[in-house]
C-alpha cells in the first residue's frame, strides 16, 4: 500500500495538531496554574508527592483550596504564590521530619516496585518470574492503617471537607446563615462547597452543636437550660423547636422558651399583627420542609404537642439516666393508648426528629450518650444521610433490600472505622472546636451525602 504526496501531508498535519494537543503546554491560565503547582511538588518533594492522597485532593480541587475562587474566570497569581508560601511550613518539607521521612519511605517502595516490573518484563521468555520485593511495613501517627485504596482517599476528602469547614464556626451569623456584613471573612474559605454552606449553616454544617438554630435553642432561659430542663415549659419548648420552629425566623427573633399552648397561641397573634413577614407567609413559624420533602412539618400539630408534654414529661424527669435507643424508640414509637395501631403521642416524631431530640437530651445528661451499637441503630432506622455518606465513601453494600438487623451489622464496623479515622486525623483542638463525638460523625456523614462532596 502506497500514499500519495497528498495524503502523507494531511496525516502528517492530523498528527502534528494531535500532537501539539495532547503534548502541548496548557493554555488556560487555570490549567497552567495547575502545571506549576505539580512541578513545585515534584521539584521540591519529589515525584513520590504525587502519591499522596492529600495531593490528588488539591489537584482535583485545585481552584477552590489553591486559588480560593469560586470560577477560573480569573486566576490571581497573587493567592497562588501565597499558597505555596504557606503550604512550606507543613513539616513534609523539613527533611528532618518524620513526615518526610516517611515520604521518602513511600518513593523507596514505589520505585522498588517499578524496578522490578521492568526486570519482569525485559527477563527471557520462559523465566521463572522473581518475586517481588520485600517491602517492611511502615507504621506511623501519620498513616491510618484502618483503610486502604479508594477509601482512604474519599476519607482523606473528608477530611479536608471538615477541616475547611472549621473557620465558618467563629463567623458571625445572621439568622442560620453567615452574616454578608462579614463577607470580606469569607475570602479563605470561598471554594463552591464552603460558600454553599455559609447560605445555610442549619442546613449544611458538619458540626451539629455549632449550628445556628441549635446554639440558640441552648442559649441561656431556653428548654435546654438547667433550671428549664426538667419542667413541663421546658419539654414543651423542646418538642415544638424540633418538630414546628427549627430553622425560622421566629426561632431566631423571640423567646425560645413556650411556657404552655396559650403562651405560643399569643405569641402567634402577637407577632402576625406587628411583624409584616409573618402576616403573609407561615414559613415565619415553621419551615414545611426543613428536613427535606419526605417530613412536613406544620405549626397545626403544636396543640398536639402541649398534650403530649402534659401527659408524659414526668416520666422523662425522674432522676435516672434513660438509655439513648430507649429514649428514642419512645419518641418515635409511643401511642397515647399503649398499643402498636394507636395515635402517635408525639406527632411527626418520626425516626429522624426522635433522634434529633434524643441526642439534645443526651447533652443534658438526662439521657445517656450514645454507644456505637446505638448509633449503627439510629442510622439503620433513618435509613437516610448516615448511609448515604458510608456509602458515599465506598464503606458499605448495597443496603436497600436489607432487613434492619443485616442494615447495623454493616453500618457498625464501617461507622467505627470512620469514626477511628477522624479521631487519629485530627488534632485535640479541632475536635475541641467542632464538637467531635459519635453524633457529629453521624451529622458529617450526612452533609457529605447532601452536598456531595465525595
């Protein structure tokens, strides 16, 4: 087969465009950027860097860690020198680190590895292949040998996604989300996700207890304050905050402290006739979707719950410490008449809302904290978020045709494997800062899953 003179010049200019294409140096300003960034790693730690799994996050999410912006409209080389100024002092780049002594470890064993891929395949056919190289474990603070693989890198994601979440914590809010008074503050942390997450901090904060609507509900004079916690208004207050006022402007702008069902009624009125918002719009009171379209909540169910707070807040207060699956089970599952067909006593107290007071309660010391056999129990009955975000993280099978036992045998070990991950991942201050427990996990599986952040 021959070519003419012809055809030998349009291949060769196919091939010369392709080849500029796929060799060629990038021309984006974003992409360039990215180019650089990789040569620094490589330059400076060398190409076992490239290994690391923080280092395919800050790749991968280059613009919003490296740049801090939101679009690569426009790349300011202003904040990527000052990246790499900061990203020095990790201690990986002093040589006299263990960090870096473990990278170096890490590039020892990489190229071992690829050593000896190249001597099995240059060896003569019929050779008997070598065996690979003797590799002696490393076992160091740094290293999690919980997880490997795939999962270890979604885990590391999370852990950036938690770490970067930190600073919202210290912002001024207004109502539930970051005070635009503030926004200069929000320059450090602008990436899609973060700022997503200032708009609504109710909504998609990791850290439950930092939230706004939870901290207000603890504030001094609320249900959740010892002289309110065990009496009659303050279980009242409780029960309406989670099932009608979570999240809402009535939570954030009056007393949060109901002390029976004419007290709200007047509240009501009170508020309809001199706040212009809440005349025309019932979202003031309560938000019908605040935790997602499958609950409605609605301000008609708040006679049922001053009835139910009357008839069964002596019970909860009698001096002993309730069992947390107890508590919640109660909440979710009690009828007025004791049987399993009748009305509920608690109405939209369903598995997600019974969890979330359960775990206020156990703050308080009325109702214990939870054990993980409890939480692999509570994630399994909401069968929602928690699962979600395990799976979201590559931790567990399909769960949708299990029955509920096969559901927690497989949500505990791979909640405690996260849980241990985190607990070795952060520092003491972190976890001082964000609340770092059994129920935040829980609450950070579910932003994950919400925000996809994996």
């Amino acid at each position: 087969m021959t070519f003419s003179s012809l055809q030998v010049k349009v291949l060769s200019n196919v091939l010369s465009n392709t080849l500029s294409i796929i060799l060629g140096y990038p021309q984006k300003p974003h992409l360039i950027a990215q180019s650089t960034l990789l040569r620094f790693f490589v330059e400076s730690l060398g190409e076992e860097s490239l290994l690391l799994a923080d280092m395919y996050y800050i790749f991968r999410n280059f613009m919003g860690v490296v740049l801090k912006a939101r679009s690569c409209q426009n790349v300011n080389a202003r904040v990527f020198s000052r990246f790499m100024e900061d990203i020095h002092h990790h201690p990986i780049f002093d040589k006299m680190s263990d960090h870096h002594s473990v990278l170096q470890a890490i590039g020892k064993v990489y190229r071992q590895y690829v050593d000896h891929k190249a001597d099995r395949n240059s060896g003569a056919a019929g050779q008997l292949e070598a065996s690979p190289p003797v590799v002696q474990c490393i076992v160091t603070p740094i290293e999690s040998p919980l997880a490997s693989g795939m999962t270890l890198v979604k885990m590391q994601e999370a852990l950036w996604f938690i770490t970067n979440a930190i600073p919202l914590v210290h912002m001024p809010t207004h109502h539930r989300s970051i005070d635009q008074a503030h926004a200069t503050e929000m320059e450090g942390v602008s990436c899609k996700i973060i700022w997503q997450m200032s708009t609504n901090l109710d909504r998609y904060l990791p850290f439950r207890e930092k939230a706004p609507s939870v901290r207000c509900i603890r504030q001094v004079g609320g249900p959740f304050d010892p002289e309110n916690l065990r009496t009659l208004p303050g279980f009242f207050s409780a029960l309406v905050f989670h099932a009608v006022t979570f999240s809402t402007p009535y939570l954030f702008l009056h007393a949060p402290l109901l002390q029976s069902l004419d007290d709200w009624e007047k509240s009501m009125s009170r508020i309809k006739n001199t706040v212009a918002e809440a005349s025309n719009d019932q979202r003031y009171f309560c938000d019908p979707t605040v935790y997602g379209t499958a609950t409605r909540c609605s301000v008609e169910i708040v006679p049922s719950l001053w009835l139910a707070a009357k008839c069964k807040w002596t019970q909860l207060f009698n001096g002993k410490q309730i069992g947390f699956c107890k508590f919640y089970h109660w909440l979710a599952k009690d009828t007025l008449d004791n049987s399993s067909k009748g009305q509920k006593t608690f109405p939209q107290f369903g598995p997600l809302i019974a969890y979330l007071l359960t775990a206020d309660y156990s703050y308080t010391g009325i109702v214990s904290p939870p054990s993980l056999d409890d939480m692999a129990n509570v994630i399994a009955c909401i069968n929602a978020g928690g699962i979600k975000g395990l799976e979201a993280l590559g931790m567990l099978p399909d769960t949708h045709k299990m029955k509920l036992d096969a559901r927690i045998a497989v949500i505990k070990p791979a909640f405690q494997k996260f849980y241990d991950f985190l607990d070795k991942a952060l520092t003491a201050e972190q976890k001082g800062i964000i609340g770092f427990d059994y129920i935040m996990v829980e609450h950070v599986l579910c932003k994950i899953a919400r925000l996809k952040v994996l």
